[in-house]
C-alpha cells in the first residue's frame, strides 16, 4: 500500500529559511520503495521555493535508518530498478547544502541517502553499513562510488565486500562524516550551529560552491580548476559579493540576498 508522505515529515524553521526532513517510519526507519519517491517530492517541493536556503536531513525513533524494505523489492519489476537510486539520491541534486544528523544504525539505503548530502554529522553510537552483499546483491543507489571516493577505494572495498560495519571513530577519521558527538542532544546542537553558520553566507555563494565542488572533483584537476576560476568569475559581478565587500569594509554584518 503507498505510503501517504507522512514517513518524511517537511517542517520548516528559522523563519522559513531551514527545511527539516524528518524520518518517521517505525523504531528502524525502514525505507520503502515509495518512502524513495516521497524523499523526491520533499525535494522538489524544497528546490522550488527560493526562501529555503538550508535542508537538514534527520530522524525520530532509535536509529537514522537501518535500510530498505527487503521483502518488499521482490515485489518490484526488474525493470523499475533501471532507475534505483534517483529519487532517494535527490539531495545530492538539490542546489541547497544538505545536512545529514546521525544517530544509531544508518544502513543500506539509509546510508546511501545520507552519502547523498553534503555535510554528516554522527553520534558516537552511530554506526554504518552497505549489507547487501548479505543478500547476494550489492548497494544500488550510489553506495559503492560515493564510498569509494569519501574513503578510499581500499576500504571501500572492504567494507562492501564484506558488509563490516564502520563505526563512528572511523567515519570521522576518514572523512565519513564530518563531526562526531556524544549523543542526540549535542548532534542537534551542533546541527544548529552549522544551520546558523550557512544562513549568515551568501546563498548563491553556498550554491556555487556546492557544484564546483561536486562536479570539479569528478572531473581532471585542470577541468575543475577552470570550473572554480569561471565560477569566480560569475560571482565576482554578484550584488552579494558587493554587499560582502561593503559589509567587510564598513565593518557590519552583511545582508546578502542571494543575487
């Protein structure tokens, strides 16, 4: 039966300016094949409305997401599997940064969601996976390429191949995540500081970085080179870069407007 939406909740916060998407779908957070599709309409209906300027992806229950509905993919056409990992990876298209908090398992598809977005924050107790060599499969919504290029192809390997579980330390250390805390309530803590710190930028600014980050490192060092230095460019004629400026020089905080 589909789901109605109301496993990821849209809520809104800092005056509009910050959408929260919460998983709420049982103790595990499972995520069904139409809990995918919900993730993209969340998005689209967030990519379309210029006032949000930060997303932040979360979770109720006891864990983030311990992964895809198993059974359930046996009742999937082959087919439909040509498109797997398009709608659940929307935040990496999105425009705006993405914040992903972490608390507990985040697994299999929860993980690949989570890799999807720009900035990961994680509990100590978290934990993370891609299993699905358990079942005879492998990840299939950009697990295996955005691993390999967070940690390492070597451990990618490993912890893929073998389906072993990396813990918190680790993600940190090897750039899994970007901060690691004690529990929930410094995780929501530090997710509001970094909130508060990306609404003071420019979001064309923020934007910008976004996909020159994304597209430069996938593409030779001299492409993304010339991607930073054009993007450069389009941001020096930008009235935000001349409020940023003013702002600098007459010692005030700046009011950027996001053109």
């Amino acid at each position: 039966m589909p789901l109605t939406g109301g496993e990821i909740r849209l809520d809104r916060g800092h005056d509009g300016r910050v959408a929260y998407l919460t998983l709420d779908h049982g103790k595990y957070n499972i995520i069904t094949w139409e809990t995918r599709q919900v993730m993209a309409d969340r998005f689209a209906e967030i990519d379309a409305d210029d006032d949000i300027g930060v997303v932040v992806i979360q979770a109720e229950g006891e864990h983030f997401s311990s992964g895809g509905d198993i059974a359930g993919f046996m009742e999937v056409d082959p087919i439909d599997f040509t498109d797997l990992g398009h709608n659940v990876t929307a935040p990496s298209r999105s425009p705006k940064p993405v914040i992903t908090a972490v608390d507990g398992y985040c697994f299999g598809v929860g993980l690949e969601l989570a890799l999807s977005t720009d900035i990961r924050v994680a509990t100590e107790r978290s934990e993370f996976a891609l299993p699905e060599m358990r079942l005879g499969m492998i990840p299939g919504s950009g697990g295996t390429q955005r691993l390999a290029r967070l940690i390492g192809l070597s451990r990618a390997k490993y912890h893929i191949m073998t389906a072993t579980r990396i813990n918190a330390q680790q993600a940190g250390d090897w750039g899994l995540v970007a901060n690691v805390v004690p529990d929930r309530t410094a995780l929501d803590a530090e997710v509001e500081r970094i909130v508060g710190t990306l609404l003071g930028f420019s979001p064309l600014a923020a934007r910008t970085a976004k996909e020159v980050l994304d597209k430069g490192t996938d593409a030779p060092l001299y492409s993304g080179i010339e991607l930073e230095r054009k993007a450069y460019a389009m941001l020096r004629s930008s009235g935000d870069f001349a409020e940023g400026v003013a702002a600098f020089t007459e010692k005030r905080a700046p009011k950027f407007q996001g053109r």
